[in-house]
C-alpha cells in the first residue's frame, strides 16, 4: 500500500508540513523513496519502543493510509 503513504505525504507537504517522516515495510522503501526522495523513511519497527521513538518528535501524526489489518497495526492505532 506505498501509494497511499506516497498521496497522504503528498498532502502533507502541501498543507505545509516542513518534515515528513513515513513508517511502512522495508517492501515499500524503493517506492516511496523514487515518489518522494525528501521524505525520511522508517522499517525498522520491530516493538512499541521503538514506534514510540520514531513518533515523539511528530507534532502532528497520520494513521491509516494503507495500514493493515496487523497485530502491529492494532497496537498503533489503540496507542496513538
């Protein structure tokens, strides 16, 4: 589902956004890295620290674009 990160970072920057970080599967990097080489990427999320840790610098935080229906998935909606 990388073009659904791809469009909701799209509008991000926008809306105005200075910094867009997008976390997905490691399956999605090459896509969404040839749409928008600006945006920082994340695949690495292997635990709820380490979600945690890439979310606390976000003033604002998009969930959902092409999310799956994942026990990580679950955890980050009940957590966020």
């Amino acid at each position: 589902m990388a073009g659904a990160a791809v469009l909701s970072a799209k509008a991000a920057y926008k809306s105005g956004a200075g910094l867009v970080k997008i976390i997905t599967p490691e399956c999605n990097r090459s896509i969404i890295q040839g749409a928008l080489p600006e945006a920082l990427l994340c695949t690495d999320i292997a635990s709820a620290k380490a979600l945690e840790t890439e979310l606390d610098w976000a003033d604002a935080v998009v969930i959902g674009p092409g999310l799956s229906k994942s026990d990580n998935a679950k955890m980050l909606v009940k957590q966020y």
